[in-house]
C-alpha cells in the first residue's frame, strides 16, 4: 500500500509522517507516536475506550483514518493533562467522585465528558447518561461517573 | 502531631492509582512494546466441533513478514492445560479429565478454539498470514444445549461418552424427603442461570520474552494472579523451571474471573518465544474475546422448597445441570459445585438441604468463575423461590424472609459452611427504609397513571468469601493452598514498600492497603507504597478473586506489620535502654510505658540498617518480615437489597426506577472504594437480569460474538443506585474483621430485578420469566397469558 504523507497537529505539537491510507488514528496514536492512553477496546466502534478530540469534538479514533486528517488538530488524554502534575477539572472530578476503577475505560471516558459538558454546560442527568451511552465503563455502574461530571460541569463552569 | 492524627482506616482517601490511570499513564499489556517485539495472531477454528485432517501451513510459512507458524505438532511433549479442583462423582468416582490443549490437536471442539499460532513482524502480516493456512476439517455434530448434552449422542470427548463430567451431590437427601412428606406446602421453580460473557474492557494480552543471556522467560499478562499462572504454566504445561520464569501482570484492565485461569495463548507465546529467539506480542481482538475469554453461569436447575403450615422452611431440593463447555477451564469444576451448593442455605435455617449437581461437556467456550462464580447462581434461585412461595402463601415477602432467618452464630448450614457472624434483620430493616416501601404503593398508582406497572422486588443474599481455609478447601478437591503472602519492607528512613500477593484491577489496593500500613504503623500514608503483579518482586502470591484480596492479602500484610512492630520494640529497647516488655508502639512511637522517653518509626529503621548500637548477639539487622496468612474460615457477606422497575406492557420495556442495598462487609476500610465496588457488581448483576445474554445456535456458533450484538449495559440502562454499608458485624476470624465486598452486587441483584419484573406483571397472570428479561422477553411472556 502506498504511503501517504500527512501533517496535523497532535497535543499541540505539529506531527509530520507517511501513513498507508488504511492506518486508523488510534493505532497511529498508539504505535507511531507512543500514546498509549488512547486505549482499544473493541473491533467494532462500540466501547468508547479509544476516544479522543478532533477539531474539539469526542471522536471515536478507531473509527478515523489519519489520512482523513491533514491539517486537524487531534488532542488525546495526554493533552488535556497539565504539566505541572495537577489535572483538568473533569480528570480531577473522577478522581474525588470515584469515576474511575481498572482505568482502561477512563481515557475515553473522560475525552467524552469534557466534549458533553463543553456543548451542554447545563446537562441533566438523563442528558449526561445519554451522552455517555457510547463510552463502555465494566467497573463502575456509570453512578460514579455521572457524580464526576456533575462536580466536572460546575468545576468547568467557574 | 501524631496524637492527633486521625485513623486511615474508615476514611474515604482518594485512590493513588488514579493520576497514572486518568492521564493516560497507565501500563497495560499491550502498551508495553520490548526491543525486537514480533506479534502472534492465533487462526481458530470456524467450526464447533470438528476433526482436523490436515493443516498446510506452508503458503503462511512463507508469506510476507512471518517468522514462524506453530500448530499443536510443533508442540510434542507439552502438557494439557491444568484444572484446580477435583470434584468426584456421588459414586465416588473421579471427575472425567479430558486433556486440555495449548493449540488443538486432532479435533477441535469449540468455536474460537486456537488451532495455530502465526508470528510475524507486524500484526497485520501475522493475520494476514493466517488466512493462508489450510485447514481441513472433518465436521461433526455439535453438542450446544446445557439441558439436553448428557446422552445427546455426540461425545465432545472420548473419555466422556454421554458428556457427562460429573454428577456431584451434598446434603441429606433422605432428610430432604422426610421432610418433603411431612411439608403443609411446597413450592417449586423451574429456571435458567444465563450464560454471560465477562467483557472486561481490555482484552486479554500477553508478551512473552525469552531471554538467552540467562535462559529465563519473562511473561506480561493480563492475569488477576501472576504467581498462580506462572505455578501452572512451569510445574503442569510446559515443564520450564519455575525461578526462570517471570510473570508480570502490570496494569490491568478489569477482570471479574476472566484472568484467573491460564490460558492456551500466553502458554503457546511462552514457548514460542525460545523457538523465535524474539519477543511476541498477541492482544485478543474483542471478537476474540467473546468467542475464548471463559464465560460464566450457564445453569438449568428445578429448586423445591418445603414450608410447614407458618411458613417456616423445613427443606430445599435443588437439581442443577451446569455447562462446563468444551474444557475443564482453571476452576471450572469448583464452581457449579463448592461454590455454588455450600450457598443455598442463603440466610435462612433451613435444616435440610439437598442438591445434585450434573455437570456436562458442550462444544462451546469453557465456562469459569465470572463476578461471584456460582454464588449468584444459588442466590438466583434460592431468592426466586422464596419470593414465589410468598407469593404463593399470600405472605409478605420481606415478612417471610424475616420469619426464616438465621439468628444465632455461629450457625452450621446443613451444606457444609459455617457462618460466623451476620445480622440479617438489621440489613433487611434498613433496606425496607432506604428503598421507602411504605411509599411503593403511591408510586405504583402514579405508573398506573402513565400506563406503566410498577413492580417491587426483594432479594436477601449471603456469600462465601475471603478464599479460603487451604485444609477444607483441600479437602473439598481443590489442588492448591489458598493463602495469601505479603512482605513489609521497611527502608532506612522508614519509608515503606508493601509486596502483596494480591493482584488489584481496579479493587484500589495501592490505597486500601496503603491505608492500613500507614494507620498500623501511625505514618503518613505518603511514606507507603504498594507493590503487586510481578513474581520477580513479590515472594508469592494466590491472586485476587473470591472477594479475598482485603480478608487474606491485607491479613497477611498485617501480619508482617505485627512482626515489624515486634522487631522495632526490641530494637526500640535496646536504644532507650529498657526491657522490650516495657516498650509499647502507638501513632509511630515506640515508648518506654508510662514515660516521654520514645523513639520515632523512623530512627528505629534507621538503627536497623546502621547497626552501631544494636543488640547485634540477638538480632539481625535489616527491618523486612514476610507474612503468609491462611484464613481459618469463609467470610460470610451478606445484605438486602430491592429493586422497584416500570414495565411498558405494550413493548415490554423493563426500566430499573429505583435500586436500594444495605450490605454488611464487616468493617471498612475505604468505604469510597466499597461503594464503588458495589456499584460495578449491581451493573453486572441489573445486566444478567435485564440485558446479557451469550447464545449460541445449534451448531455452536456464537450468535452474540460483539459489543452489537452482546448488550453490555450503557450509562442510560442503568439507575442511580442508593447504596448503604451497613455498620455491620466484623468478622470474627480476620484481625481486620472485613469480609470482602467485590462480588456482593453482582450477587445479590439479579433476583431482585426479576422479582420485581413479576411483581409488575402478576396482575396480568405472569409467574415466570427468565433472564434476560429484554422487552422480547417480557413482551412474550405478556402475550402468552393472553392467548
């Protein structure tokens, strides 16, 4: 298969790189850059594991070819994270509500509910459970999770 | 400062694993990446059951990337995969054990089974490779139905003709007869347990490593108990030396029974590896994880409960035939049988009680322990049965219940176990309060106003946990002690690292146990850390599963704490000066009694590593003790909970409105963490009831192989949940008095969502219905009354 050669932004740092055309962003994530908080779960675009930001909205990156994405910004759990050890609002919710267990699912978990609470600021909790429906979590029964967007939502909010 | 330092134990700390895991930091199997990886694709059979002719793998050999093509002839003189636990026959007769291959040999017997291993440069060369190799298969007829495999015809293994692998029974049945002739009433229930698929979200992984340079192995693995795979992998499969195989479980993601047993992969990847002279890497697709990962439940049972005229229960009957799959998985055998009858006493005094176990050989997955391995399957019926003989009497369910409950400890079951402690009243009381029943019967009318039955549904559960006691379980057929090891290694300066043989996976360990430390020790708990999942670090270790982690693992670390502190006053002494009998330890000081002469935690690790002034004639320098601890008894959690759902009976659509639990854990540790553990085993049980469901159609093929077809529940099937830890009665036997707390929701909840689902629907003459209760379900049960 012929390379193609793609730029775009990934956590703010401009990535250059020749990709055959039937290379998803997650693996390209994973195994060319060596991000590996982006997780995979599943073959078949359902678990949610693998979600990250593509031009600010939650994608499913299993779901994306990097050819797809010349000149977008692509941001994964490890851009949201500050530098300096401390956390994003949301990643700092599921840690004092609980959100999180085995961690496999949370990457994913928490790309998506930053995306939810940045479009709907104001989300029920029947609007957060729905908005949530495409991330799998196996641990937590969800209850923990919907509490950390919750504290999130109003955290995000100030 | 330290006087006033509150106690760890109790307090919801935030979880020190969490940084690593919420900003991407986590290290899984399959994020680890070795210098020269090669990657292994296993080809599996498409058929269920078949004999293999011929396998040509000559055009793989030779395609793009590939390395090297194993099947099972490559493997001559390797071993079958191991089971755990012997169960004999009611005739005294051994369990048949058929030989468990690494890759097939001669015949395959379940979709998804691994017939060779293709290593190559990348992934996709490796799976591209595969569909290169022919093979030639000769198809048999498939035994697939739990009710109707024994005798069916068509033997999945030679050694057991009629499929049969055992017909296992405990209890008095001659008893149970008396006391079935002399019942005023009898209720019977004919049910399912489903067969579910755990589906912990990382898929099973490994990567194995040989090393020439020292002629040493070592094995990542997606494993909940590194030690126990690498035991069964040397000493059973492959013959290696044990102290050259390292087996590092790193972080995990989820497991709930799926990564205990060893597995034919990491086995195949191990033995590989010294033939590849390169690392490979293999990482389950989640197709293949639905089609190989062992599944869980599968029963079809008749139960019988004999009442006498005030509704006290004078005897159960229970018939089970169990579905073990095409192979005894690591503790296949234990699991319809040990844990699963020795529970069906539940939290009543039943005094007779008889259960037959027939457990059969079907060409599909093998079937395993998954989040409370056979004790849901006993609560299912047990609760179920109870609810309907209420129902039957006209008697109040909760009211029944209380009027059977055991009420003086210890109590010796009629099957075998001795409950220590419970209070089973005071869960179900509270539970009454946190779900509001009084105000059930306003909010039913309020459904009926929006054409909606509402439903309310109990379950009272107990299970046996803190695996377990080495001599009864020994004695019961298991092949392995069940103890846990940990070692407390105390560093110059006094800070500390913990080595458990406990595996957690998402249970918080690295904080719970970090907390009792630092509580025991009167440190802050920053100076501890905890360490788990590698043989090359930890002494030894049976793994996390059964709810045991806490009761055993963190036992066994408090055990090694009790003899730091013994070690710390003799040093202690020798500095002050003083006889050890005199020195007493509180909040990190060791302290001459009655006076202010003491010396910090700290100074006396110190002086154990600069022995100047030290009683060299009488101790030996260093601060490092080891524990094992080997439970003398089951733990016995027990709780209440109730479920109240909305039906549509024009759809069927069964919505979980409310779901109330007090469980009694004994004491807490981190009652964050227990509540959240509460919560995933609710998720997973409310998913049995209402959403889960592994079918396979009558060739064996997997009908729900992917996340689309297999329902897993979503944030919005699932409720809020009202979750108490009750105070509770410590276990009696355990110096931490905890029982454990992972399993209990998984446990506890299915009856009670389907008890509610048939109290919604008793009204249109609906007495039965089996899970998964999806609105197809539930719709056909409607109709059904209707024709």
């Amino acid at each position: 298969m012929p390379l193609l050669p793609i730029r775009l932004s990934v956590n703010s740092e401009p990535v250059t790189a020749e990709v055959s055309a039937d290379t998803l962003l997650s693996t390209f994530l994973r195994e060319h850059l060596r991000l590996t908080g982006t997780h995979i779960g599943c073959d078949t675009a359902s678990c949610g594991a693998c979600t990250v930001h593509v031009g600010g909205r939650a994608v499913k990156s299993c779901n994306v070819l990097v050819a797809q994405l010349q000149g977008e910004e692509v941001t994964t759990v490890e851009g949201i994270t500050p530098a300096d050890g401390s956390l994003h609002p949301m990643q700092a919710a599921f840690r004092s509500c609980h959100g999180l267990q085995c961690g496999f699912c949370t990457p994913g978990m928490v790309m998506s509910a930053i995306d939810l609470v940045m479009h709907r600021p104001h989300a029920t909790e029947e609007q957060i459970r729905k908005g949530l429906e495409g991330n799998l979590c196996r641990c937590t029964g969800y209850h923990n999770i919907v509490k950390a967007v919750q504290h999130a939502a109003r955290a995000m909010g100030r | 400062m330290n006087a006033a330092r509150a106690s760890f134990i109790g307090q919801s700390v935030e979880r020190r694993e969490d940084y690593r895991f919420l900003t991407g930091a986590g290290q899984y199997t399959d994020d680890i990446v070795l210098p020269r990886q090669t990657y292994g694709y296993f080809l599996r059979t498409p058929h269920a059951h078949a004999a293999i002719r011929s396998v040509d793998v000559s055009a793989a050999r030779a395609a793009p990337g590939v390395l090297a093509v194993f099947t099972s002839r490559d493997l001559a003189g390797v071993g079958g995969l191991p089971c755990g636990w012997l169960i004999k026959s009611i005739d005294g007769s051994p369990m048949k054990e058929p030989r468990h291959p690494v890759l097939a040999e001669g015949k395959v017997r379940y979709v998804g089974e691994q017939v060779a291993l293709v290593v190559a440069e990348s992934a996709a060369q490796a799976k591209s490779a595969a569909a290169l190799i022919g093979v030639d298969y000769d198809v048999l007829p498939a035994v697939v139905d739990t009710a109707t495999a024994a005798g069916n015809g068509s033997a999945v293994h030679e050694i057991a003709p009629d499929n049969v692998c055992y017909t296992w029974g405990i209890g008095d049945a001659a008893a149970v007869d008396a006391a079935f002739a002399a019942a005023a009433h009898i209720t019977r229930l004919s049910l399912k347990n489903n067969r579910l698929i755990p589906n912990a979200i990382e898929p099973r992984a490994a990567n194995a490593d040989y090393s020439r340079a020292d002629d040493s192995y070592t094995l990542y693995v997606t494993s909940q108990n590194p030690h126990v795979e690498r035991l069964l992998m040397t000493a059973f499969v492959l013959g290696l030396p044990e102290h050259k195989v390292r087996v590092i479980a790193p972080d995990v993601g989820g497991g709930f029974g799926s990564k205990i047993y060893l597995y034919g992969e990491e086995t195949a990847l191990v033995w590989a590896t010294r033939r590849v002279g390169r690392p490979i890497k293999w990482t389950a697709e989640r197709s293949e994880s639905f089609l190989t990962d062992a599944h869980g439940r599968d029963h079809v049972t008749t139960a019988e409960l004999a009442l006498d005229k005030d509704g006290r229960f004078l005897a159960l009957r229970v018939n089970t035939t169990a579905n073990l799959g095409a192979y005894l998985s690591t503790f296949g055998s234990c699991i319809p049988t040990i844990l699963y009858a020795t529970l069906l006493a539940g939290q009543y005094a039943t005094p007779h009680i008889h259960c037959r176990v027939q457990a059969v050989f079907t060409n599909t997955a093998p079937v395993d322990a998954y989040r409370g391995a056979g004790r849901p399957e006993a609560t299912y019926l047990l609760e179920r049965t109870v609810e309907r003989a209420a129902r039957e009497l006209g008697a109040d369910p909760a009211e029944l219940r209380r009027r059977n409950f055991i009420r003086s400890f210890p109590y010796a079951s009629p099957v075998g176990l001795t409950y220590d402690t419970g209070d089973y009243a005071a869960t179900l009381n509270r539970v009454l309060e946190l779900a509001d029943v009084g105000g059930f019967k306003a909010r039913k009318a309020a459904s009926e106003k929006r054409g909606l039955l509402r439903g309310i549904g109990y379950s009272c559960y107990i299970e046996a946990c803190g695996i377990a006691p080495s001599n009864i379980a020994g004695a019961l057929g298991a092949r392995a002690g069940l103890f846990e090891a940990g070692e407390v290694r105390v560093h110059p300066t006094g800070k500390i690292t913990v080595f458990t043989g406990s595996h957690s996976h998402g249970q918080g360990h690295e904080t719970t146990f970090a907390q009792i430390v630092a509580d025991k020790l009167g440190i802050p708990i920053e100076d501890v850390e905890i360490q788990h999942g590698d043989t090359g670090r930890v002494l030894f270790g049976m793994g996390t599963y059964g709810s045991r982690s806490l009761a055993v693992g963190g036992t066994a670390i408090l055990k090694a704490v009790d003899k730091i502190v013994a070690k710390g006053r003799k040093i202690a002494a020798h500095l002050l000066e003083a006889s050890a009998e005199d020195v007493e330890f509180s909040q990190g000081e060791f302290r001459i009694a009655g006076t202010d002469r003491k010396k910090a935690f700290a100074e006396v690790a110190l002086a154990a590593y600069v022995p100047h002034n030290y009683p060299l004639d009488q101790l030996e320098p260093g601060l490092n003790e080891n524990a094992f601890y080997d439970p003398p008894n089951f733990t016995f959690p027990a709780g209440s909970y109730v479920c109240e759902v909305e039906v549509d009976p024009e759809t069927g659509r069964v919505q979980v409105d409310r779901f109330s639990a007090s469980d009694d854990f004994g004491n807490v540790i981190n009652p964050m963490i227990v509540e959240g553990q509460v919560h995933g085993g609710l998720a997973q049980g409310i998913g049995q009831a209402l959403l889960e469901g592994c079918r396979y159609d009558s060739d064996g093929q997997l009908l729900t192989g992917s996340l689309t077809d297999y329902a897993l529940p979503r944030a919005d099937d699932l409720p809020r949940f009202t979750v108490e830890t009750a105070k509770g009665t410590p276990c009696t036997h355990n110096p931490l008095g905890v029982k454990g707390c992972g399993e209990a929701g998984a446990i506890g909840s299915p009856p009670a969502v389907i008890n509610a689902i048939l109290d919604a629907l008793a009204p249109l003459g609906v007495r039965d219905i089996d899970m998964p209760a999806t609105p197809y379900q539930v719709w056909q049960a409607i109709q059904a009354t209707r024709r």
